[in-house]
C-alpha cells in the first residue's frame, strides 16, 4: 500500500512540473492581448484629442447665402422666456423741435402745453398781439419694443409697448430740461384678438399727413390713443374702448371729464388697401354719463345719452410724386375723439340732464415729391360745433382751423430735416376770435 501511494505521488509530481510551461506559456499570451488593447484605446484617445483641437480652432462655417431681397433671421434669440419661433424687434426715432409762435389776439402762459405742439383749443382770443416767443425740445423722441411670435401651426401671438419723453417736467428750463417717460402704446395680441391701449380703432393712421408739428391737421383729425379690446378680421374691425365724457358745466366754463360710465365706447371699421392708396369707414357708438352729487348750489345730476358718429377717410395716390390724404367725421359726441378736446361731447341744463353736442370735422392733405430726398405738404383742417348756447354760454369754442405748408430734406434713409409754417385760428359761440402763426424746424433720425 505505502508502495502504490508513494507511485502515485511521484506520477502527479511529475505531472505538475511537465505542465508549468504550458501555464507560463497562457499567461504570456493573455498579457500580450491586455497590452495591445491598451495600445489600442491609447490610438484612439490620441485620435479624439486631435479631432477636438481641430474643432478649435477651425474658423466658424460662414451662414448659408440668403435669397435677393430677404434680410438675414435672429440667429439666436434675445428672448430666452419665449417659445421657439419668437423675434425681438427695437425702433423708434430722436427728434428735436424749434419753433417761433407768435398769438396775435393774446398770450401763451409760460409753460403751457400748446408752445410745445399745436393744441387749437389753447390759440389764445380776444386780446393784444404778443411778442413772438422761442421755444425747443426733444420730448417727442421715442423707444419702442416689439415681440412676435408665430407658431408651427401658424399661431400669432406678441406685445408692443412705446414710450415717449412727453410726460410732465422733472427739472426746469433753467438746467436739466428733464421730462418724465410716458407710455404710448402697450398691448399683446394673439391671431386676430388685441388687448391694451393703442390708437382708438376709429382712427384712421394711414392717412395721417407728413407735418413737421407733432400732429398737424389737429383741428380736423380723429387722435385717441386708449385701452381697449379689438377683433381684426381682414379689413374689419372692432372694439370696445375706455368710456370717458367731456361735459360742459351748465352756463359754460371749461370742460369737466366724467369717467361714470358703465359702458364702453363701440367702434367699428372696415378699411381697403391696394396700389391706389387705401379707404376706410368708421362708426362710433357712446353712452355719454354723468354722476355727480349735489355740492354748494350746484345740484346733484344723474343722466346718460347715446350719441353716435361716423368717419371716412383714406390715402389717394395721384402718381409716383403725389397723394391727397382726407378725413371727413361727423355725428354727436365726438369732441373728445376729435381735434384734442376742443370742446365738450355734451352740456347739462341746470335740472342735470345731458344734451350732446354735434360737430362736423376734417382735413385734406396734399403730398408732393419733388426729389427722392425732397417733398412737401399743403395741408388744411378744421372742425366746427353746434353747442347749445342757452346751456353752454357763448364763451365756447365754436370753430377752429389751422393751414400749414412744409418742406422735409432727406440727405440719406431714416434721416429727416424739415420746416413748416403754420396760420391757426380759433373762434368762439360770442364771435371773438384769434390767431396764432408758427415757423417750426425739426430733425429727426428714425431707427
């Protein structure tokens, strides 16, 4: 038995030392494979880090060529917060006003508004000729910010809002000559839906002459800019806007705004456009209000009125050097959407009922073009008013008209020079009367 034990250890003894080189040889072997696989992740390490120094600093692809005429798109947009498809839009324009007025039947207070821009109802009356008075400003310069939206599934959506440096003055004409920022416009719209104040859909802005004055044919034109809720649908359009009343107390004195009104103004629109220039059709419908307790010996007055108006207006071109541009507005109630509140949309009697005031308004426009850089204007408005004297007095205005003629120079796009003459009149119910003359120059350089 010891025997057989000790034959079987000497053969697995040898055994063992007869397969050691066949272990070496394995292990051998699987090194070899380890220290190529990792020869080969080093080959493609290296290959990686010189494709990325490539990407370096190889110059940026030059964008793709754009189509004739087509403007280059955002590339990257300034309005993270917004869905994709969204732009952002900067204008507005810096200009600069210097005038010489000169009222013939009176004075402008210092300070009023009417020696920064044409208010007809301010054209002083009744009194001696003043010296002419120099007056200049940049208050009418403005910054605006558009953003729009449109969708995959073709959705409009965006918001607009303006400013202008019109509003009262924060430091003297002594130093800093410094105004507040007063907000024009801002609303947001979506498809055919807008909300927030812009111009009154009963005006007509395309037909707006080319003036040097801020306005121009103020006396005749239809000028609102309210909140309000409009619905556009090609050519139609309407709105419900923000309700106020000018009243004329009883016995006459200055026009006192109600804003007792428990409905909003109704305006509706139907315009057309083409290569001959554009026409339009407007309809106002109002519920005049008035609220008021009884205060010392003026009585307490609960009333309301409807009153209705209607407009048409629009741009003619007569060639590629001229245009007539025309509005012509009639009805009740109407002063305050007309030639800045010239007078009141309605008087009350001494028992506090309302009578509405009626009044007929308009301009006409002439547009030359003498050059590519050069035009001018002739333009002529007016509005007069059929006021109840037994309720208002004669101390009203009745009338008042404005004719102007100007020159603009364009020396390069955006880019305009201009100087206007302006002759103005005002008379009231009493037949007393005024003028007043201006020579305006502007600049003004649109972005």
């Amino acid at each position: 038995m010891k025997k057989y034990l000790g034959l079987r250890l000497s053969a697995l003894s040898l055994g063992c030392l007869m397969a050691l080189p066949g272990i070496a040889m394995a292990d051998e072997a699987r090194e070899q494979a380890l220290e190529q696989r990792i020869n080969d992740l080093e080959a493609q390490l290296q290959q990686l880090a010189s494709e990325i120094r490539a990407q370096r600093t190889a110059p940026a692809a030059a964008p793709a060529a754009l189509p004739a005429g087509k403007l280059p798109i955002q590339l990257t947009t300034l309005t993270p917060g917004s869905p994709s498809g969204t732009t952002l839009k900067v204008g507005g324009f810096v200009k600069a006003d210097f005038m010489v007025t000169k009222a013939h039947d009176g004075m402008l207070a210092d300070g009023a508004t009417g020696r920064a821009l044409y208010i007809p109802g301010q054209t002083p009356v009744g009194g001696n000729s003043s010296d002419a008075v120099y007056d200049a400003h940049a208050k009418f310069s403005r910054f605006n910010v558009g953003i729009d939206t449109v969708t995959e599934g073709g959705d409009k959506a965006g918001a607009f809002l303006e400013m202008d440096f019109f509003g009262n003055a924060l430091g003297t004409q002594t130093s800093t000559n410094t105004y507040g920022v007063t907000v024009r416009h801002a609303y947001a719209y979506w498809n055919h839906w807008l909300a927030g104040q812009t111009w009154s859909n009963f005006m007509d802005t395309s037909a707006l002459p080319d003036t040097v004055d801020f306005i121009g044919p103020t006396d005749g034109v239809i000028f609102v800019r309210q909140a309000q809720v409009r619905y556009t649908n090609g050519g139609f359009s309407a709105a419900l806007e923000n309700p106020e009343t000018l009243i004329i107390p009883n016995g006459g004195g200055g026009g006192v705004a109600s804003d007792r009104g428990a409905l909003p103004d109704l305006t509706l629109r139907y315009g057309w456009k083409g290569d001959w220039g554009s026409f339009g059709v407007g309809a106002l419908l109002r519920s005049l209000e008035i609220d008021r307790a009884a205060t010392g010996t003026v009585p307490a007055a609960n009333d309301s009125e409807g009153a209705f108006a209607f407009t048409v207006g629009g741009k003619w071109v007569l060639g590629a050097h001229d245009d007539l541009r025309y509005q012509v507005t009639a009805g009740d109630g109407l002063s305050r959407y007309v030639g800045l509140a010239v007078t009141g949309d309605t008087a009350v009697s001494a028992d506090g009922n309302l009578d509405a005031i009626g009044g007929f308004a308009g301009y006409l426009a002439w547009r030359h073009a003498w050059s590519p850089k050069l035009r001018s204007n002739l333009v002529f408005a007016r509005s007069q008013y059929d006021n109840p004297i037994d309720l208002t007095g004669t101390a009203v205005n009745k009338s008042v008209q404005s004719f102007r003629v100007n020159l603009f120079y364009s020396p390069m796009p955006k880019l305009d020079v201009g100087v206007e003459l302006m002759r103005a009149n005002r008379e009231l119910e009493s037949g007393v009367d005024g003028s007043l003359t201006r020579l305006q120059f502007t600049t003004k350089y649109s972005f």
